[in-house]
C-alpha cells in the first residue's frame, strides 16, 4: 500500500538555530503572512486616509491578537482539562497549540482597541483588515503541511499521503484542503469583492461566512482531536466554533445591505476634521 501513496518524509521544524534562538516553518510562514498583508494594505492605504504609521499599529496590534487569542483559544477550547490540571500550561506556548477561533476574537478586540484610538468604526476597520487575513491563514496551513500536522483523516483517494506520527495509512492533506480554501478562494473572493466600494460591515460579514463554511465543510477530511473525537459520531469542535461564524457572517451582511453604509464614507473623525478645514 506504501508503494501506492505518497509516503511525507519527515521535516525538522526547526530550519535554523542559532544559539537559543530558533527559526521554524511554522513561525517563517507567520512572518510571510504578516510581510504579504502588510504589503497588500499598503496598496489601498490610500482608500483609508489612515497614516503608515497608523497601518504599521493596526497590524501589529493584529498580530498580538493573533497570537494571543490563538494561544488562549486553543487551551480553553481544546484543551481546558489540561488546564485545570495546571493553569501554567495556558504560558506554554513552546508546547505548541494555536487556534483560528481563539485567534479571531484576539484580532476582533486588537481591531477594536484601533478603532478607538484613530476613532474609527470597528466594522470599517474590519472591511480593510478582512482581505488581508486569508494570506496568514494559507501561509499558516502549509506550515502545519510542512510539520505534517493536523493531517486528515484515512482515505483512499489517489492524492492520500501517509504522514509520519500518524500510522501506515493514507490520509487526506487536508491542510492543502484548507489551504486551498481558505487561504485562495477565500483571499480572492475577498479581495475582488471589497475592490468597489461595499456597505460597512459586507466585507467583514463576508469573511466570517465564507471561512465558517469551507472550515465546516472541510472538518469532515481532518482528523477531529483524539481527545475530543466527534459530538454524536457526525460534527467536530471545529465545525460547532464554525457555525456562529456562518450564522454570524450572513446576518451581518444582510444588516449592512439594509443600512447602506458604505464603508468609504466613515473614516477617522480626525480625517474628517481635516478634510472639513482644506474645503474650507
């Protein structure tokens, strides 16, 4: 059967060591999605009126949320038993352990703490912020691919790959599923739909229904946590934190059709006050 798939060689994770600092696929292709957003928000800086220097904040305060949010998503979502069995785990981050869901409430709050400070709506910070994130997440899956992590589940299919650490059968790549998704698709269809001018907040509701829906539907290739399993045999963690973002999205997108803002008439106040005292 060995002979029939592809059989994933095994990848150090580390690239480079120098010293005590380390430098990993998955933290390199953290890096490329940071640098890539950073460049493609800079194309349409222009759009907002907010300053590079302002740019150069909301992002990095994105990042922490990222980061953050991830790390504490992760252990109270997947793995909150092992917390209360010691609480110091929740400051372990070299163990390992990230979640999207947890990340995006990390980013919703740094997003929010932005808004305040540049007196901005935090839906039309959303609307800018939203294209960008499908680079991080495509970046992020193939660094699971390359670690050969979070593998699907066992499968016949021609394209199957035998991962190390997970048995001698064939399985989907289903971090190249999700890549694919919700990395690509989910990247374009973001980034030609918010190129013309769209209600405040279509943007953002756009993204929490279309990442929901491929993670739901691509739950159903990925190998659901070991310690967790299916609920009932038929639907994972990941597609339950899945469906309020669907739900979500959509509501939201209908709300922003129904009010008919758009996005590029609510800018920072201060911009505002600024472009009252050049017409004047």
């Amino acid at each position: 059967m060995n002979d029939s798939y592809f059989v994933f060689p095994h990848i150090d994770p580390i690239i480079v060591s120098l010293g005590p600092l380390s430098l990993r696929w998955y933290g390199l292709m953290y890096l490329i999605g940071f640098v890539a957003a950073f460049w493609l928000a800079g194309r349409r800086l222009n759009r907002t009126l907010w300053t590079k220097e302002q740019l150069s904040d909301m992002l990095f305060w994105g990042f922490l949320g990222v980061i953050l949010g991830g790390r504490v998503g992760y252990v109270f979502f997947y793995q909150f038993a092992t917390f209360l069995d010691d609480p110091l785990y929740l400051f372990k981050i070299w163990t390992g352990g990230m979640s999207f869901h947890g990340g995006l409430l990390g980013v919703i709050c740094a997003l929010w703490l932005f808004a305040r400070k540049t007196q901005s709506h935090l839906l039309t910070v959303g609307d800018f912020v939203a294209p960008l994130v499908p680079i991080g997440l495509g970046a992020g899956r193939i660094g699971n691919f390359i670690n050969a992590e979070l593998w699907g589940r066992t499968t016949d299919v021609p394209w199957a790959v035998i991962f190390p650490n997970a048995g001698n059968l064939p399985r989907h790549p289903s971090q190249l599923y999700e890549f694919a998704l919700e990395g690509l698709v989910l990247f374009f269809v973001l980034w030609l739909y918010s190129s013309k001018p769209r209600p405040r907040g279509a943007v953002s509701g756009l993204f929490l229904l279309g990442y929901g829906a491929f993670r739901f539907i691509i739950e159903y290739f990925r190998e659901p946590d070991q310690h967790i399993g299916l609920y009932h045999d038929f639907i994972s963690r990941g597609q339950i934190l899945s469906l309020p973002m669907v739900i979500g999205g959509l509501a939201l997108i209908i709300w922003a059709y129904q009010s008919k803002t758009k996005t590029e008439s609510t800018l920072p106040k201060s911009k505002k006050n600024m472009q009252k005292k050049v017409k004047s």
